[in-house]
C-alpha cells in the first residue's frame, strides 16, 4: 500500500529522482523520460474518459490501472534482482497485452476494412484517444531506447506496442463506428 503523507520531499531540488529500487538518476535519465511519458499518456486518457462511456470508458479504466503497473515496470531497473527484492516488483505480464488484443479484435470486428488512412480527429472522444496514441507510440519508442542500454520488461514493450493500435481502434469505433472517420486525400490541397 502507498501512503502519501508529504508531497514535496526537496530531494529532486537538485534535479535528480529516486528509482522505484531506491538508486538515484538524473530526471532526465532515459528510463525517467520512458515511465514519465508512460504517465503523461495517463493524464491524457483521463481528459479522453471525460468524454467516453459504457465499454470504452470501461476498458479506459482498466488501461489507465495498467499503465501505472507499467510506470512501476520500468521505474524498476534490475529486473535480473526481482528475485532479491524485499518487495516483488510489479511486472506488466503477457495476459495484460493479450487482453488488450481481445479488446482490439472486438472492436475491430464492428468496423469496416480501410481503404484510406484517417486523419485524428472526428468526435471529441476519437480526437482525444488519437492523441492517446500518438503519446503512446513515444512511449513506446522512449522505452526502445532505454531497451538499448538497460534491460527492461519484454512485456511491457509488447503491451506499449499494442496499446498504440487499441487506440487506433477505439478511435475509429468513437467515430460511429468508422462512418464519421475523416480520410486522408492525397494532395488534395496542391
């Protein structure tokens, strides 16, 4: 359980933060850009659930839960040391992503195939869960780069990669279903 008595504790005033294993890093760290980002695509689902209801708003819900395992996940170097942590730390598992794809093969399933890309935006919810995604594929590619240099959950890249399509998806369901999805014309303006 997490108990939050004091908010500020001035041991990030020198620009450093704490990782959830204690170490201490620069914020500007890549593995501090990669769970940061993590939680910036949280912030920004919840302005998208402000306009999402019934199954949508429910499988937000979820994802927004997930994306904080997730921020634990990669705040949480050393995954080769879980063994010897006085806590287990908490690690995105595959029945994560594997819902997330359920998910996307049912919505999918509602929508016809696209002959054309979609340009974001629509209604106020796929516009939003447009921009979930494209926050979402930064985060994705902030945590290849930490990948790069450190090692990191392969379930929780998996679950960034598929997260990016679920929002694709529900995008497009948010926009009736694909009918009021608005397409790209090639050089339509030249």
């Amino acid at each position: 359980m997490v108990v939050l008595n004091k908010i500020y504790t001035r041991t990030g005033d020198a620009g450093e933060t704490a990782l959830g294993n204690g170490t201490r890093v620069a914020k500007h760290s890549q593995r501090v850009t990669a769970y940061g980002t993590v939680d910036e695509l949280n912030s920004v689902m919840g302005l998208a659930r402000l306009h999402a209801e019934g199954d949508l708003a429910e499988a937000m819900a979820r994802i927004q839960n997930d994306l904080f395992d997730l921020g634990a996940d990669l705040c949480r170097p050393d995954m080769e040391r879980d063994a010897e942590a006085e806590y287990p730390p908490l690690r995105m598992i595959p029945a994560q992503t594997e819902r997330l794809e359920s998910e996307i093969d049912a919505l999918n399933a509602k929508l016809e195939p696209l002959r054309s890309f979609i340009l974001p935006g629509g209604s106020a919810l796929a516009a939003h869960l447009h921009l979930c995604r494209t926050v979402a594929r930064r985060a994705e590619r902030e945590s290849i780069a930490l990948a790069t240099v450190e090692s990191i959950n392969e379930s929780a890249l998996k679950y960034l990669n598929r997260l990016s399509d679920w929002f694709f998806v529900a995008g497009r369901v948010a926009n009736d279903e694909g009918r009021a999805d608005i397409l790209w014309v090639p050089g339509k303006n030249r």
